[in-house]
C-alpha cells in the first residue's frame, strides 16, 4: 500500500488518531501500520523474489508470535491465531514496501501431527534461514514463562550458522512481577551468552504494548528504513559447518 492509496478524509483519521495515540503515550508508527498479506509460501521455492530485505518471526505454538506481529503492525488480525496451534505449515510474507517484508514463519509445539511432518517443517525452515539472501534478522518470540525450549534452540542454531542478528522477544511479560521478569530476561541472556553480539533480549507485552517502540527501533535498523536497497550479492549465506 503506498501513500498514494491514503486519501484526504484517511489521511485525516490517520493524524486524528496519531495524535490521540501521542497523547496517551503510545505513539503509532505509520510504516508498520501499513504491513498487509503478500503471499503464503509452503516450500522456500514458493517464496517471493529474493531481493530487498525482510526480517522472520519464528516461536513455538502458543508463545505470542501473532500477537506479537500484530502489536508491532497496529493492526488487530494481519497475522491469524490457528484454531488449532501449531496446524498452519506456510511461510506468511507481509509487505511493507516494494523492498520490505516481513515473514510469519510456521510454529509447532503443541500440534498432535506426525513426528514427519514436523521434520518436513524443519527441513524447509532451515533451508530459508540459511539460504535466503534477504533475510536481515531474525525474531525468536518466547513466552517469558516457558523461554528457550528445544524450538528456540534449533532456531538460535540455525540463525547462528547462518550468521544472522538475532532479537529473543520474551512475550506476555506482564504475565510476572517487575522483578521476576527482568530476572527471567537476564537469565536467558546469560543462557545464549556463546552468541553475545549477535542475539538481544527483551520483554514485551502486546496487551501492555511493552517493548513495542524498541522492537521497532530494531526492525527499522535490519530492514535499512529509510535507506536505499542495494541488490543482494550471489554468495551462500550458510557458512561452512565445523
């Protein structure tokens, strides 16, 4: 959707509502609020065009990615919750601009399907982590009361052979005290202390809007808001296994 699409009386609830969201505290952001469908993907073969840049959301059944994704868009359905957790198999793009996207990766954990479909999943998983030349960071959403379970740990592996930032997002976390929930985050921050430099953690909340504004900060920075898109170069993005 470009700005060429807002007309004058949208353009006008757009600065109404802004304005009251400054006044409240929560300031919206204009560039996230314009994410919308592109495409499903089952197999990285199916997926859009490798070029600009994107950033992937990945986190086990139930732990808030959806949430998440919609907290940080200012939107209440761009990414759907499945009746069934763990049950939706595609990778989901979501463009921003002609140049940027991000990408709603498959969750499991919960999901009673054949142990084969899950390495199915894997398989396909990693091949985009590792392969797609677009990919700038990668977002591991957790609930801040059950972090890095074994699906956190193979996505930390995958993003760290591939050489990617990582941001851990520790969600629902106005479900602890003040002081159990920074107590959870330095845990998990000495936890994944082998990839300092390439990893950050931070709480967040959707219902409370906690970390909303950081999160973006962030996912400005890997997708060059703002900036010119130069075209990715042709070498792997995998390096060499030990």
């Amino acid at each position: 959707m470009g700005d060429t699409d807002v007309g004058p009386s949208a353009f006008l609830r757009l600065q109404v509502l802004e304005l009251s969201r400054v006044r409240s505290g929560l300031t919206m952001n204009p560039f996230y609020q314009r994410a919308h469908f592109l495409t499903a993907a089952a197999r990285v073969e199916q997926c859009p065009a490798d070029e600009g840049r994107e950033v992937a959301f990945a986190g086990r059944s139930n732990a808030g990615k959806s949430s998440a994704i919609n907290a940080l868009c200012h939107q209440s359905a761009l990414a759907r919750t499945s009746k069934t957790p763990g049950r939706t198999q595609q990778l989901i793009f979501f463009e921003l601009d002609e140049a940027r996207r991000l990408v709603d990766l498959p969750g499991y954990g919960y999901a009673k399907v054949p142990d084969s479909v899950k390495r199915d999943w894997q398989h396909h998983m990693a091949a985009y982590l590792e392969q797609r030349r677009s990919l700038a960071g990668l977002v591991v959403v957790m609930d801040i009361r059950h972090p890095l379970s074994e699906f956190d740990r193979q996505m930390l592996h995958w993003g760290g052979r591939a050489d990617l930032p990582m941001l851990l997002l520790l969600t629902k976390a106005d479900k602890l005290k003040t002081g159990a929930a920074r107590a959870t985050q330095h845990a998990v921050e000495r936890a994944v202390s082998e990839l300092a430099g390439r990893v950050e953690v931070m709480l967040f909340s959707a219902l409370k809007r906690q970390g909303v504004e950081p999160v973006q900060g962030r996912l400005d920075r890997w997708l060059e808001v703002g900036a010119a898109i130069e075209p990715p170069d042709t070498l792997p993005r995998i390096r060499p296994s030990d």
